[in-house]
C-alpha cells in the first residue's frame, strides 16, 4: 500500500493539470458572462464530491447506529431491500399509468426513479461488506471533514462568479442559503468530534449526522421545488449545456473525485493510527500506577 | 478574469491548506509513537 499511494498521487496529479487546462484553454468561452464561467468547472464538481462524500458519512453514521445491536441491524438490511424494490416498483408502476407519468416533473426521469433506490441500498451494503464497526466510524469522521472542505471551496467559489455575474457577492436565495447550513452543520459535527471526549461522542455525532444528511436532498433539489437566483441544474435539470461544456465538466469531476479518494484514504489512515496510538496510552497509563506501585 | 483566477488560486489554497494539517496530524502522530517505543525501549 506504501508504494502505491505516491503512484496513485502522481497519476491523480497529472490528472488533475490535464482537467485544469481543460477548464482553461480547452472548454469554449461562455457567450455572455465570459472567462468568468469557467469557475464553474471548479465549482460544480466540487458541489457534487461534498454531496457524494456527505451521502457516505449519513450511510457510516447509520451503520454505526443500527449495527451496534443486531436486530436493528437485520430490521436496516430488509428496509434497504424493500426501499430498492419499491423504487424499481415505483419507476414501473409510473411508466404505465399516463396519468400519473403526467403528473411528474418534466426534470425527473422514470429510470432516475428506478435507480435511486438500488444505488443507495448498493452503496450501503458495500460499504457495511468493507468497513467494520470501528471502521465505519473512522469512514464518518473521514468523509465529513473531506465534505466539509468541498463545501468550503463551493461556498468560496460561488460569491467569486455571483459578483461579476449578478452583481452581488450573495443573496439569502434557498439554495445558497441550504448550503450554508449543510456546511454549518458538518463543521458542528467536526467540532463535536473534536471537542466531546465523553464515550457517546460517537454515537450523538452519527444521530447529529443522520438528521444533518436530510439537508443534502434540500440543497440539491431547492432548485426545483423553490423560485431561486441559482442556475438551474445542467445535467437532468431545466438548464442546458455545450457537449464540450459537458465533457470538461466531467473530465473535472472526475479528477477531484480521484482527488478526494486519495484524501480519503490519507485521512482515514490517519484516524486508524490515531485510535490505536490513544488506545495504547491509555492501556499504558493503566499499567503505570501499578509498576510504581510495585 | 481576475475572478476566474481568485476562484482556482482559492480552491487549490483550500485544499493545500487542509493537506498541510494532515501531514502536520501524521508527523505529530509519529512523534508520539516513536517516544512510546523510546519508552518501551
């Protein structure tokens, strides 16, 4: 593993340049905002690895509670199930009553429907096949620090197009504002994780992270549900965009998401090591009074 | 333009910056592991 992560660093860095000269040189110039567009292939892709990163840390804290007792833990597995086949059963359903395909959004997908579910029960049993209880703890405190520093870059980068584009650096607009208090809630998980030495830190940490995740589909669908200033969403959305547009969007994403990966990993290493050294120390200072004692 | 620039420059400040405080995390980590083996020693 040692000698894989600096390869890995390297690729992704060599990755990484490839999709800043895409943003730069390659990607056509916006017709009407200009060069200014372009931070939109920083900050999009950014968006999307905090959302994906938050959604790991609410599958981590779940998984911590409901698997320190067995039975919510079988009560977990069959509602994911059920929750996988509703939503194929769902999309199905939707597809031969017009009426009811009638009724639904224009932006929404019947195949968007159907996939839901399976991707959510998918990612969470992979991730209770990797992880053990220890592990999904460590995966939590991992996947909300690397989130919250996403997070961070979006809410940074975002005022940096509004001002030139709207004028404003910021509006209390239901998207922008969402979003602020997604990345205040993950920093008070941090902060709780830092601060709290009590033996429940961990588990009031997962319960703040389970209802702090209700924010992410709010963030995410603000746009549909609420008039807003915020662009309307590029890729299965009201909004449209230039394949070549497209193309560097993902060529980013895709970067930052090997990107954080990497991150990931480091940090999650580092959260191991540091249990097991506290672990140590305090099993030394246990010993301790006994050898003087003697 | 300057935008553009302040955007990139502040997200890749961002992320250097995070990666600064795992690494200074990891080398105060090793310094206390390696003085627990100086003790166990």
């Amino acid at each position: 593993m040692k000698k894989v992560f600096p390869i890995l660093a390297l690729l992704t860095a060599i990755f990484l340049s490839y999709a800043l000269y895409d943003a730069l040189i390659v990607a056509p110039r916006e017709q009407t905002m200009g060069d200014v567009q372009r931070i939109f292939y920083y900050h999009v892709p950014s968006a999307w690895t905090a959302f994906l990163l938050f959604f790991l840390n609410f599958l981590a804290s779940l998984q911590y509670l409901v698997r320190r007792n067995p039975g919510t833990d079988k009560v977990a597995n069959w509602l994911l199930i059920t929750i996988a086949a509703l939503s194929c059963v769902a999309a199905a359903v939707i597809g031969f009553v017009p009426s009811l395909k009638s009724a639904l959004p224009e932006s929404i997908q019947l195949s968007s429907i159907a996939t839901t579910g399976p991707i959510i029960a998918g990612f969470y049993f992979l991730v209770r096949r990797l992880f053990s209880l220890e592990g999904v703890d460590a995966l939590a405190v991992t996947t909300a620090e690397v989130g919250v520093v996403f997070c961070t870059v979006v809410l940074v980068t975002g005022p940096l197009w509004a001002r030139p584009v709207w004028g404003i650096w910021w509006t209390w607009d239901v998207r922008l504002t969402s979003t602020l208090v997604l990345w205040l809630i993950y920093v008070s998980y941090l902060v709780l994780r830092r601060f709290s030495s009590s033996g429940q830190t961990p588990v009031l940490a997962a319960a703040l992270a389970v209802f702090g995740a209700l924010d992410v589909p709010l963030v995410y669908f603000s746009i549909w549900i609420f008039r807003t200033q915020h662009p309307q969403p590029v890729i299965g959305g009201g909004g449209s965009i230039d394949p070549r547009m497209l193309h560097v969007l993902l060529i980013n994403w895709l970067a930052f998401l090997c990107f954080a990966g990497l991150v990931c990993w480091s940090r999650y290493r580092l959260e191991l090591l540091k249990r097991q050294v506290e672990e140590t120390q305090a099993l030394e200072a246990l010993l301790e009074p006994r050898s003087a004692v003697r | 333009m300057n935008f553009l620039y302040a955007a990139y420059a502040a997200t890749w400040a961002i992320h250097i910056g995070y990666l600064i405080t795992v690494a200074r995390r990891y080398a105060r980590l090793k310094r206390e592991i390696d003085d627990m083996s100086r003790k166990d020693s």
